[in-house]
C-alpha cells in the first residue's frame, strides 16, 4: 500500500534524528473512516521544519513553508504517478494532548503514534478488510472523544473558545460537515452564532478559500441555509439585509434574498437533474447533459470550477434590485435596470473575498446579463441575428447565463404557481441550447466570408473598431442567409462603408 510505504520512510527518518511522529487530524480521521486520502498530516516534535526540509529530499518533492512562526511547512510529491502531500507541523504544547486540545473538532483532534500505527498496518495485513475500532482499538489518541463522533456522524467543537482563536473555523464546520454528510452538533451551531461577528477579521483570500469548498459540494444548499440562519451570510455580505428587507409583489411572492437563496437551490437542483424528464430534455438530451456537465466542471482558473462561481451569481444576481426598486402609479414595484446595479454589489463581493479579474469578470458578465435570455423570450419571435448576437456578445459564458436565467425563472414561476409558463421558458431556454450545441455553424462559429485584414486590404482602413463593426454586420447578414459568398461580404462592406459617409 502506497500510504503505508511513505509513512514507512517517514518513520524511519523520525527515528534516525530523534523526532516523535504522529498521525493526526483528518488524514487519521479518514483514514479511520476506510477512506485513505493523499494528503498526510503529521505532528512532529523537536525542529518540525528540519524535519520537513529533510523528508523533502527523501520523497523528492518541494519544500512549501506554510507557517514559519507555528513552524508549519508542506511537502509536495509524486508516488506512482499520483500527486501527494504531506503537511508536517510541530507539536502544540508540551506534549500530543495539548496539541489536540487547540485543534478545532473532535473528529479531527485524532492521533497515533507512527510506529505504533505501522505495527498494526503490518500486523493486520490488508487492513481495509478489518473494522477500524477492531483494528485500532486502544491505540488511537482520543481526548474529546472524537471516535465516537465519528461514529455519530457529527461535528462537535473541541471547546467554547475553538471559534475564537480562529473564526474560519466556522465556515470550516460548515464545509466538513456537507463533506462527510455528518450533522453539526447544536450546541457548537451556538458557539458559531455567537462568535460569527469576529469573520470580520478575517482576510477575504482565507474566507473565499472555505467558500470555494462549500460552494464544491453536491448539495450546498442547506448548509448554505444554515449560514443564512445563524447570520454568517450577512456577517460576510451585509448588504444581504438590504435584500431580505426589499419585497417584491406582482409575481414574486418571495422577498429579494429568499428568491434568490431559491434561485441557488434551483442551480444545484438543475444540476443534479440535468438531462432527465423535464429537465431540457431534448432530441439529443445525453449528449447535452454531457455537454453542460463538461462546461460546468471546466476550470475558469486554476482550483475555481466554473460551477462554483455560477451558484456565487445566482446568489447574488439581483443584489441590484435594493438600489433600483422603484413603485408605479398603480402601486406595482419595477426594478428597471437592476441587472446594471448590481456591478456594484459584484464589486462587494469581489472586494471582500478578494477574487482574481478573472472571477470578478466573470460574475460582472453574468449578473449584469441574466435577463437577457429572458427579454429574447417576451420579445418572441427571435430571429437568427438576435441568437447569433446574443451568442456573440456572451462568448464563452452563454451556457452559463442561460443556465442562471433558467434557475431564476423557474425559482419565481414555482414560487408563483406559474406552471405553464416555466414549461414554456423550459423550452425556449432548451432550443437555445440546442442551437448553440447542435447548430454552431448557422448560429455560433459560421465559416468566414471575409476577416480583419480582407476589409482592411479590400478598403484601406486601418485596423480599428469600425472594421469589427463591420465584420460583425457582414456575420449577421450570413445568419440570415442574405450573403453567401465572399464577393457578396465585400459588396455588402462597401455599401455600408458608403452609407457611413453620408
């Protein structure tokens, strides 16, 4: 076993310098569960950076100090063409007791002598086929009674004070718990109620880090809605008391921040469902999935999943609406130009978490374009030139776009009781996939008549904004079927040149 054999050379370099290794936290906490992750923590005593700096050299990995001043550094690897690592940090306290009690839950205050863990390995052969309490029984270093938590299938806080000696603990519970499918214990949900003000003080780069492995989950949803319970959203994002405090009326029943907690809810749901009965089943309904699946867990950037940013929009897509409410003479409430508003609540959001340009681009991109889908929808008939622009102008992030209009509507028409309709923009929202997918050369990607440099040699111009103008008529004019061939491009080219003059 590959684990065992690096524990193996790690032993042996802790007892050839005098080191006292222990397995702990949650590699020993999966571990325990028959669930062997690649990624190794270890408490070590004496210099733990020497330590890591020379197992470095062993494995033949990379030295990444972590935490100089708490002495906590990683060690990257490979192993049978896997990626490993190994996060070694020195003992807390004067012995393994104190280090356990500073750390955050029972289920991860778990250790084991290295030695002693090796001996059992080896003793019991191919370890995966005995019960983890018969094979560890009275080995396992247990102080809060983590063991039986883990049995339990909760989350419990090791102490009242966990969540002030590092807040991020809070949104840590949240992300463990939705990971292992356990339950948070109700008198540790308390202590994050209680301690949820001192997020403030922490930096955006660590919160977003936690926020990305909630927003990873499968099902985030309720996890998401017990933050929103105990106040952590708002303490994060305050303008969310703005939303909860904005009503709706006419169609939507729910207020802005509980339409749009619906509207997240719907994403994953979506997700989940895709491609099944009623979900944009199409004539090529696997294929689509497939291809909605692939552009959802494509990478925007490293480590940042497209998905994960999509359910931070639909979070937040209609923040915009508190600034632009306004009440019509017959006491309907409008929010004209919501969608443009809300740039500025993107730019909380990115301000706070400290996102990339990438993501604030992104997000900026979808919130200030969620209704377009839907104004092609009231405006039907749509020709093929408002497809081919809407395709254009949203690039790459149409699949989102239409993917967040969807779960938006359908989050208002259920609310609504507005069936028929979200059958109907089902539908639509399906034939937009399907000629973005099935029908690029005639919506999307057509072959080009003519480039930049053609019009640019063909007229004398210089490379500017009116020769993409006009290449982008010359493309509207082909959706259409009006213009076939080259020489048609060009004539068309030097009749709008023309009209440009007078």
């Amino acid at each position: 076993m590959a684990t065992d054999d690096i524990l193996a050379e790690a032993a042996d370099l802790a007892g050839a310098n005098n080191h006292t290794v222990f397995l702990v936290g949650g590699f020993l906490r999966d571990l325990y569960m028959d669930k062997p992750g690649r990624d190794i923590d270890l408490a070590v005593s004496g210099n733990a950076l020497d330590f890591a700096q020379k197992i470095t050299g062993l494995l033949n990995g990379t030295f990444v100090p972590l935490d100089l001043i708490n002495k906590v550094a990683r060690v990257v690897f490979s192993r049978q063409n896997e990626k490993w690592q190994i996060d070694i940090a020195a003992l807390k306290g004067g012995n393994i007791e104190e280090d356990l009690a500073a750390r955050d839950f029972t289920i991860n205050s778990l250790a084991v002598e290295l030695p002693l863990y090796l001996k059992l390995s080896a003793k019991g052969g191919d370890m995966s086929g005995l019960p983890a309490r018969k094979r560890w029984h009275g080995a396992i270093i247990d102080p809060f009674d983590g063991l039986t938590d883990l049995e339990s299938k909760v989350v419990r806080a090791t102490g009242n004070y966990v969540f002030e000696a590092d807040p991020l603990r809070i949104l840590r519970a949240i992300r463990l718990a939705g990971q292992l499918q356990f339950a948070i214990k109700p008198e540790t949900i308390t202590l994050m109620e209680k301690d949820r003000w001192l997020l403030d003080e922490i930096a955006g780069e660590r919160l977003w880090e936690e926020m990305l492995g909630i927003l990873s989950l499968t099902e985030s949803y309720p996890w998401l809605a017990l933050m929103d319970a105990i106040g952590v959203m708002a303490e994060i994002f305050p303008f969310i008391e703005k939303m909860r405090a904005t009503g709706q009326n006419n169609y939507h029943t729910d207020n802005v921040w509980v339409h749009s907690l619906k509207t997240y809810q719907v994403i994953e749901e979506m997700y989940r469902e895709m491609g099944t009965d009623g979900i944009l089943t199409t004539d090529h309904g696997e294929e689509l999935r497939q291809h909605l699946h692939g552009h959802l867990e494509g990478q925007l950037l490293a480590g940042r999943r497209r998905f994960q940013l999509l359910k931070l929009a639909s979070l937040f897509h209609d923040a915009g609406k508190v600034d632009a409410q306004t009440v019509k003479e017959d006491g309907r409430i409008a929010f004209p130009g919501h969608y443009s508003a809300g740039l500025k609540y993107v730019n909380k959001i990115t301000g706070r978490l400290k996102l990339s340009k990438t993501e604030e681009l992104y997000l900026k991109n979808l919130v200030e374009n969620h209704m377009y889908p839907l104004f092609l929808f009231i405006n039907q008939p749509v020709g093929a030139t408002a497809v081919h622009r809407f395709f254009n102008k949203l690039d790459k992030e149409v699949v989102d776009v239409l993917l967040l209009s969807l779960a938006d509507v359908t989050a208002t028409h259920s609310a609504g009781g507005r069936a028929q309709d979200l059958v109907r923009y089902r539908s639509f929202i399906g034939d937009l996939f399907y000629k973005y997918y099935f029908q690029p050369e005639q919506y999307v990607r057509m072959p080009a008549l003519v480039n930049g440099t053609d019009l640019m040699e063909a007229f004398g111009l210089p490379p500017s904004r009116q020769v993409g103008s006009l290449l982008e008529k010359i493309a509207e004019a082909q959706v259409r079927g009006e213009i076939t061939t080259r020489e048609e491009a060009l004539d068309l080219a030097a009749r709008l040149l023309a009209q440009m003059k007078y």
